[in-house]
C-alpha cells in the first residue's frame, strides 16, 4: 500500500461519462476505517450495559438482540431498537452450541449480526470465528446459546454472555488501551527481580556484618569484665597488703618512739595487773573512779612492792605464782 494521509478537500478535475463529478483526491471507506481501527478497539459500547445484549424472547427458540453499537476493524453498526432472531431447529440426540456474531461483511459491504450454528455433539464446541488478517468477513462473537435435544422453548440460563470477553469480543475502548506495554512489563520484571537480588544480598550481608557485631561486641564486652574483675581482685589484694604494710609501719614507728614505748609499756602493765588486782579495780581504773584507801587489801599498790611497782613500769615484772606477791 502506497503511502496514504486524509482527509482534505478534493478539487474536481472533470466529469466521467455519467455526468458524474470526478475529484482528484478521491479516497475509499478502508482509510476511513484505517483511522477508527486505529483509534479505537473492536467491541460494543459498554453503556449501557444492555449494549447488544442478547436475551431470551420468552417464547420458542427466540431471542431478542438490544438496541446498540458495535465496531469491527474501524467499521460499525447500531440499532436503536430491539431486534428479533429465531434459533435453527433444536438437536435431535446430543446438544449444540449456537453463536450470536456480529460479523463485517467486506462482500456485501455491511456489518450484520447473524446467528451462527454450531454441530450436535456429544461434547459440543461453538463454531468457529473467522478472524483473518485479510479476508470476506471478520467476526465477534455476542453470545454462545447451547441448546439441548428436544428442546422447544429457550431460557436465559441456556445464554451465555461473550460481550466483556475481550478474546472474542470486548468492550469498545480508547488508543490507550492499545498501547503495548510489553517493553515496560519486562522492564520493570527486570528491575523487580535485580532490586530482589540485590535486597536479598544486602539482608544477608546485613545478618553477616550484625552477626559479626554482636560477636566483637561480645567479645570486648567479655574481655572489659573480665579486666575489671581483675582490677577488683588487685584492688582488694593490693588494698589488703598496703593496710598490713601502712599498720606494720606504724607500729614501728609507735615502737621506735618514747610514747610509743610507753604506750607499749601501759599495754603490758594492764596484762599485769589482771595478776595482782580484783576485778573491781580493774574496772575501776579503766573507768576513772579508782581510789586508793590505803587498806592494803583493797589497794592495787598496797598489794604489791615497790619492786613490783618499778618491773611493771619497766616491762620487767614477772607474776609469781601466789596473787599479791
């Protein structure tokens, strides 16, 4: 096909040998329907939803097509009334399945809607649609009527409506609609399964560097506690000695002073005198409140000599075996 574009104005060159006008850019009803086709897809209107419906007349082997619009490779037709159409003669031993088609007729130059039979059968298949690239007709299908053998008055559970069937059928709709996404489809499968991969590889490195973490956090953790135990146990070990050494280092020093001497001295004459005193004078002396009253019973110095006297301030005494000597 050479290279087409309309439509504009013809101009008229001449007259043929009827009288007829002859135009100069004269063109067929194919460009016409070239530009619906493609524009708009094959199908009926889907408003009203009644758009051609086939229904059941109610009385013998009848139906009723609805008032509508429908389109077929750019050509359409449309009825503004109900329609009548009879079914062929019911089977006589198995079940056939009728078509309702709406057919582009390129002999007759016409769309028709035509009752197509189907054969008796025992599993029976509608008949059927002749669809070509190029041909005499062109068909979609409205309804798939089965009827059984015998059967003398048709009901609408025997109809089945084909119209929103897309692969025999379908709603008229707009370019769109007819845009192949198939390129994008892919595309994005595509996107989706690398952004899948790749999310999936992050998680697992995420669970390996988590995992690895936990465990370095583990192990620092481990190893903090177990040098701050240590610390403690130095601690209390160092503590322990450096009280001995700081306790030994100051009885050294009371030792190596006079006081200290002395107070060393008062430590042993208190051990003494538990030898050659009663119990009420030690508790006497220790609170304050002793007194000598020169009985020498009752005296801790009467009791005793002086010889006594001096070795317990000297450190020298000696309790003998008799209390009092």
């Amino acid at each position: 096909m050479a290279f087409r574009y309309g439509y504009f104005d013809s101009d008229i060159v001449g007259v043929d040998e009827e009288g007829m006008p002859i135009f100069d850019r004269a063109e067929t009803s194919d460009l016409f329907a070239l530009l619906f086709s493609s524009l708009i897809s094959d199908g009926v209107l889907a408003l009203p939803a009644t758009c051609f419906q086939v229904q059941a007349a109610g009385s013998g082997l009848n139906i009723e097509l609805a008032p509508g619009f429908g389109m077929v490779k750019g050509r359409f037709c449309y009825n503004d009334e109900i329609f009548p159409m009879a079914l062929g003669a019911a089977p006589q031993k198995y079940s056939r399945i009728d078509r309702v088609v709406m057919r582009c007729n390129y002999l007759e130059r016409m769309v028709e809607i035509i009752i197509k039979p189907g054969e008796e059968a025992a599993n029976p298949a509608p008949p059927e649609l002749i669809r070509p690239s190029a041909g005499d007709y062109y068909e979609l299908c409205l309804a798939n009527i089965r009827l059984t053998a015998g059967q003398t008055l048709l009901t609408q559970s025997s109809i089945t409506d084909t119209r929103p069937d897309s692969s025999v059928c379908g709603y008229i709709t707009q370019l769109i609609d007819h845009l192949d996404t198939s390129v994008f489809f892919a595309q994005l499968e595509q996107f989706y399964t690398e952004f899948v991969e790749r999310a999936n590889g992050s998680y697992g490195q995420f669970i390996e560097d988590m995992q690895e973490y936990l465990k370095n956090l583990s192990d620092s953790g481990n190893s903090q506690l177990e040098e701050i135990v240590k610390t403690l146990i130095n601690f209390e070990e160092n503590s322990e000695l450096q009280w001995q050494e700081w306790f030994d280092r100051v009885k050294e020093s009371l030792e190596a002073t006079e006081n200290g001497e002395m107070l060393l001295r008062i430590l042993s004459l208190i051990n003494d005198l538990y030898d050659i005193a009663t119990s009420e004078d030690i508790r006497a002396i220790v609170d304050g409140t002793y007194i000598d009253d020169g009985d020498n019973e009752s005296g801790i110095f009467e009791s005793c000599t002086d010889q006594d006297i001096y070795a317990i301030v000297d450190g020298t005494y000696v309790d003998s075996e008799s209390e009092g000597e």
